[in-house]
C-alpha cells in the first residue's frame, strides 16, 4: 500500500483532530459517512498513527493521521492518474 498524503477537514468533539469528516482526493470531496474503524499504533521510530477505516457511500477507505507530523495520509493500491 502507498501513503498518499490527502487534505481532511475533521470533525473536533471533546478533542482535537478527534476523526475525519470529509477529505480531498485528485479534485474531489469524499463526505465520510461513518467511521467503521480506529486503530492506534506506535511506530517503530516513535510516531502514533491514528489508522481509520471509513465508509463513504458504498465505498472504504483507509486513512492514517499521524499525530507527530499532523499530517493525514489515504492508503491505495496504486495512485490514479489525475483527472484531466
């Protein structure tokens, strides 16, 4: 799987960054409509990673937040080709 760094808008409850609400993807807004996933993992170099696994419409999506870097991360196969 390859990380591809994506722009999330997150929804923020009793904490910050607390789950992902929607992210952009090659020119596209994908609206989660439910988290079906948390996992949280300390990477061999320190690092916690929050891993959510998500469900828009009738599609899955793999999302990592890493917490050191604040950076958001969609997990693919492949990258697609951007839409022209």
């Amino acid at each position: 799987m390859i990380k591809v760094p994506v722009d999330v808008r997150e929804y923020s409850g009793y904490r910050a960054d607390e789950r992902p609400a929607s992210f952009h993807y090659l020119g596209t807004v994908y609206v989660i409509t439910s988290v079906i996933g948390l996992v949280r993992e300390l990477t061999s170099d320190g690092r916690l990673v929050n891993r959510f696994d998500v469900q828009v419409g009738d599609d899955h999506f793999t999302l990592l937040h890493d917490e050191t870097e604040g950076q958001w991360y969609l997990l693919v196969e492949k990258p697609l080709a951007k839409k022209v």
